[in-house]
C-alpha cells in the first residue's frame, strides 16, 4: 500500500468507552498501523477525543492536517437511553392506536412475577396524541388527514415547549403521504421542532416496535445534534480539516448529516467495531468459528462469528425498549475492570452491574474511587503491575486497592484481601462464562465448537480460565487487544440500510414481485451513495430477505444471491430457510409455506482500500524479570514478559504474564501460547 506523503494519509478511528477513549491510526503511505489510549472525559467526551487525536500526532510525529479522515465510535446514545436522561417528547399517532407504545407485547422478563416491570413509557398519555386519518396495508388511503386535529396537536406540543415529536401513522411504511404532510404542519408552525418520521426511521411491519424505534429517535436527535455541534467545536480548535464519520449498530459508517437524521443507528456505536475486527482476524487465522469478547472498563460485550461471518439481527433492545434497526448481534453485561464488587446483606459477593467508570474509577486509580473493582482486585493479586500500567502513563496505588478489598470484603467473608480478591475473580470468571454460553446456546451452539478471542483492556487477565469454564481449547488475542475495537472502526465503510415490507407467499409466482422491490431498493440507495459522493466503482450491494412459516411470530434472515429472484434462486431461498429454522429451533417443516415478510439491502460505500494486518519485526524474546502473584491459593513467583509480539516460534507455558503497551494476559496453567501474524495464540495442553 502507498500513498502520497504530502497529500493526507492518516486515517483515524477513536472508540470513546465507559472508562478509556481508544484510537488507532494508520498511515496509508506504509500501511502501518498504532494504538493511542486517553482516559474517557464523561461530562464532554468530545474533549477526550480532540486529547487523544492531538496525543497521538505528538507521539508518533504527524500533524492534524495530515489526517484524511477520522471514523468515531461512541456511547452518547446508549448512555441517554440507559440512564434515563432524555427530554421530554410528543408522540403523533394515528387516532385509537395512542396506547401501542405503553401495551407493547405480552413477553415479560420474569416470568413468574406477578407484575410485569416494564419501565415507565418514552412518552406519557398526555403528549400522546391520536389524530384523524388512516391508510391500509398496501397503502390505500381509507380515511384522509384531518388536518385540524393536526393543528391542535401541534399547538399544544408548542404550548408545552416540547421540540422532540415523533410522528408513526398505522401502515406509514405502505404509504408515507401521510406522515409527510404532519411533519409539514409541524415545521410550518415552528421550525426548530426534531420530528422523526417511522417511515424514514424503522420502514417495518409491527406499530409496537416501529412506533418505539421512532419515538426514541426523536428523543435522542437533540441530543445528538448538541453532541455533533461538540465535536465539531473540538474539530475547530484542534484544527481538523478531514472528514468525519460516525459508526451505525451494523458496524457501517454514516456522515454527521445522517447521524443527527438518524440517530437510533447509533446505539451500538462503539461495540460494533470489535465485531468487525474479529470477523477480519478470525478470517485471516483460519477460525471460521469464534465467540468475540471485549472486556473493557464498564462491560462485556459477546458476539459470534459463526462460519466466518458476524451475525445481524433486524431488532434488539435498549434498556426496556426495543429497537427495530439494523445492528450487530450482541450480548452486553455490567463486567468491566471497572465493575464494583461488594458484599450483601445476606453475606454474598456480588460483583457489578454498577461501574466506577473513568471517574472516580478503581480505588487504585487514585481519583476518588470509594469502591474496590474487578481492576483492584487484579492488581491486588499481583496480575498487573502498577507501575507500567498505561504505558507507564497512570501508575496504580495497590496498598490503598488492598486496603479496601481488606476493609469492605475480606473482613466480612472472614478471609485475607488476597483470598477475597481471588474469590471475585472466580466470581467474574463464572459470571463472563455462564454469559457467553446463554449467547451460544440461544442459537443452538456448542461453545466446545468455538474459540475465544479475547480484547479489550480487561479482557486478557480473564480469558483462559473462561475458556476452560467453557469448555474452549483455543484463546485468541488480537493484536492491540485494548483498542481493538477502534482497529476494527478503521475498517469500515459508509453503509446504507434499506427495507421494504410486503407479506406475500415465497414461491415463484412472487417472483416479479420481489424483483421489482429489489430494483427500487437499489436505485433508492444509489441516491444514498450519490449524496455520499461515493464513486460507482466503491459501492457493492447485498440483499436480504427476512422469511417465516406462515403466521408465525418472528422471522430468520436469509442471504440472496439472485436479486432477479430466478426459480433456482428461490428454491436455494426455501432451503436455506429450512436449514436456518433446523439449527435455531431443532425442527423444521417442509410441507408449510414459507412467507416473506421484509426485503432488505444492504448498501455499501467503500472509503478507500485498508490492510488491517501489520507486520511488526520480534526481537528475540527475553522475560522482564519474575513477580509474585496470589495464584489457586498460594503465592508463587512466575516469568513476566514485555510482549507486544510473540516471535513464530516462540511458545511459552503457563503460568506467565505477558505486559504490552495497554493491557495484561495472565496465561493460567496448562495453557501455552505463541505468535501468528502478530497475534497470539494460546492453546489448552493435552492431559495424557
């Protein structure tokens, strides 16, 4: 790869987490690619990012005007909707259907409890308006607009000073005409209204979740409209030309313009980054199956790379509310290095959901932190050293992490601070196993069938011996494990979702039918990439198709290869199905029809050519010297490496501890592991 040294050549992704805001860049002249870390500034991240793209042109010598353009992934639309801090909405809504959005579906998570919890509603019943008119399935108007009842909704939502409006007609998805007009009346009467469309938002069948999905992204465009203005002020005065992207849930990029449009796209931001590395390294090492776990300071994120291939779901869920947009599939618990660890009433440790977060953070961070955490009782264990944590750029306090696992665990359970800390560790251990096995049993997996690929800051000290709770031979650390999941943002490219919905009989008589829809999709998505100004030789197309037996309840997503919808096309469709209903549900029914609810496609605009893997030269490996570690109940002195790259033929055995620039691998007994193409590879021994 080359490029022109005096033209910009620095491609940038930052990845702003709970606790550590991560970038990686590479420099399209060598095709080398490097790891910045900063701590996360939770009250304007913004800050944290402008910190780490200016840290990072200091160490390694580059300026900002060498920067082509900068890919972000972040939280900002997750944490809104988690901890409740959204403004207040309106909701506009076809008259009688006022109530969908607060009834929602019969499901409940416990399912012996007397009394559903659902959380309270996005919008309450009075700023819930009904008004007249209404269009059919296939979009026939069967009552116009009143555009009276129109005009004293608005009104009042203006008397009320609310700006978020979202506006989900019965059938908008058949027939926009309507929602249009309401949105018109609204800006007439005052411009700086946010109104969200459910047509524009979540085309989709199914009031309950497209009423949902398009009432939060009314609620989060204001503040994503006052998050991009941050950023671009932090652009302005840092002196940042280039282009900047934002990350979508599916892993695609879309310009600031669609963000603020859209941005419900964006609630698996960050995340979705360490899905689309994996699936590159799993490809590159010949792991078609992988189960991708990224431990940072606030959660564990699991997702699966089955057959080579990252899975994504149509639907998922924020907080109590579903959200029906395109996004990774992924599981998501409180277990971070930041996760508080405490002693109940009852005598039991528990250990997160709650998270210290960047501030105060760990005891042993010393910035306040009352608490002990995952972190303190790593490093009370002796499993990271304190005076090289961070690249040496944030030393640790171990006596004050001691201290408090002594005073608030150790003394409650009647044990030593070392028997507590390796007790909480047991309990993660057990916590982050049993999560990854509810993710591969849902699907019909064995994790015996999987290798472990473990990234993130946290995440080394931990993945052995979550393997082997899992039964897992094979462990994978990626190269730069903590800003992985920014690695994985450098490759990504600008991606369109589209989707048109039609309920129809999946035979060959549908075939005209699905191939004109696939025609509109497409050329509705190349006016997409136009206004991109993505050039025709950068953009690839894929289509989809979500298809059910007949009546039921819930959909499986097929690939199509055929956009022309041919016999033999539909046929490989039907069996497809057939196959993907065996594996998820343990039977399958050839004699039922199968239905097509939702065509899908995916559109793709590539932001020029990038080769994540770097070739790094490994001096011959030599330990840094032995330290003491609190280990199966007793203390023992192992070999520590500096080991950002393992040389081809170097193997070590566990137990060791390998130290890179910004995290830890603790590698357990009866593990080893060595180096492939600057990762590393650690393999569970044989017992003879």
């Amino acid at each position: 790869m080359s490029a022109d040294k005096t033209q910009p050549h620095i491609r940038i992704a930052v990845d702003i987490g709970g606790t550590f805001t991560d970038l990686e860049f590479s420099d399209l002249t060598t095709g080398r690619s490097y790891a910045f870390k900063t701590p996360t500034t939770p009250n304007d991240p913004s800050k944290g990012l402008a910190a780490a793209v200016t840290g990072a042109a200091a160490r390694h010598g580059f300026s900002v005007d060498d920067i082509a353009f900068l890919i972000h992934g972040t939280t900002i639309a997750t944490n809104a909707v988690l901890t409740g801090n959204l403004p207040p909405g309106a909701l506009i809504t076809t008259s009688g259907f006022e109530d969908v959005v607060e009834i929602g579906r019969h499901s409940r998570r416990e399912i012996y409890g007397l009394r559903a919890n659902r959380g309270p509603p996005l919008v309450p019943r009075h700023r819930r308006y009904g008004v007249q008119g209404r269009s059919g399935p296939t979009g026939e108007i069967l009552q116009d607009l009143d555009v009276e009842s129109v005009n004293r909704a608005a009104e009042d939502i203006i008397r009320q000073d609310i700006k978020a409006v979202a506006v989900a007609l019965l059938h908008a998805y058949a027939n926009p005409e309507q929602e249009m007009a309401i949105r018109d009346i609204l800006l007439q009467r005052d411009p700086t209204l946010f109104v969200s469309l459910s047509h524009e938002v979540s085309p989709e069948i199914r009031e309950f979740e497209r009423t949902a999905t398009t009432v939060l992204n009314a609620l989060l465009m204001p503040i994503i409209r006052s998050y991009v203005s941050g950023l671009q002020q932090r652009r302005a005065e840092i002196g940042l030309k280039a282009p900047l992207y934002l990350v979508q849930s599916n892993g695609g990029a879309c310009t600031l313009e669609k963000a603020l449009t859209a941005p419900v796209n964006l609630i698996l931001s960050g995340p979705s980054g360490g899905v689309l590395a994996s699936e590159r390294v799993a490809s590159d090492l010949n792991q078609p199956n992988v189960v991708a776990v990224d431990m940072g300071g606030t959660s564990y994120d699991i997702s699966i790379i089955e057959n080579s291939r990252r899975t994504l779901i149509t639907a998922g869920e924020i907080g109590h509310y579903p959200v029906r947009v395109p996004m990774v599939d992924m599981r998501t618990i409180g277990a971070g290095g930041g996760s508080i660890v405490s002693v109940d009433a009852t005598g039991r440790l528990t250990v997160g959901p709650e998270s210290a977060g960047a501030v105060p953070g760990p005891i042993c961070y010393r910035r306040g932190g009352q608490r002990p955490t995952i972190t303190d009782a790593n490093l009370v264990l002796g499993r990271l050293d304190p005076a090289s944590f961070l690249k040496g750029d944030m030393g640790l306090d171990a006596e004050a992490a001691r201290n408090a696992i002594d005073s608030q665990i150790a003394v409650p359970l009647s044990l030593s601070p070392e028997e507590s800390a390796e007790g909480i560790i047991e309990v993660v251990n057990s916590k982050l196993s049993t999560s990854v096995k509810l993710a591969l049993f849902e699907r019909g997996l064995d994790p015996r069938d999987f290798a472990l690929m473990s990234f993130g800051g946290a995440g080394g000290l931990h993945a052995t011996e979550v393997a082997e709770h899992l039964g897992m031979r094979t462990v994978i650390y990626p190269k730069d494990p903590s800003t992985f999941s920014a690695l994985g943002l450098l490759t990504t490219d600008i991606v369109h979702e589209l989707a048109q919905p039609r309920l129809l009989p999946f035979r060959e008589s549908a075939r005209d039918v699905l191939a004109g829809l696939a025609a509109q999709l497409k050329h509705d998505a190349m006016a997409r990439l136009d206004e991109d100004g993505i050039p025709t030789e950068d953009r690839a197309f894929s289509f989809k198709i979500d298809a059910r037996y007949r009546k039921q309840a819930f959909e499986l997503i097929v690939d199509v290869e055929d956009p022309d919808f041919s016999p033999s096309e539909i046929e490989r469709l039907k069996e497809s199905f057939h196959k993907a209903h065996l594996q998820r549900f343990s039977f399958d029914d050839r004699e039922e029809t199968i239905e097509c609810v939702t065509l899908r496609l995916s559109a793709t605009g590539r932001l020029g050519s990038f080769e994540m893997n770097r070739s790094h030269e490994a001096s011959v490996l030599q330990p840094k010297g032995r330290r003491r570690i609190f280990y199966k109940k007793e203390w023992a002195e192992i070999p520590i490496y500096a080991a950002e790259v393992l040389p081809e033929n170097s193997t070590l055995v566990g137990p060791v501890i390998l130290e890179q620039d910004y995290t830890t691998i603790f590698l357990t007994t009866g593990w080893s592991i060595s180096g492939t193409a600057g990762h590393f590879i650690a393999r569970k021994k044989d017992v003879a």
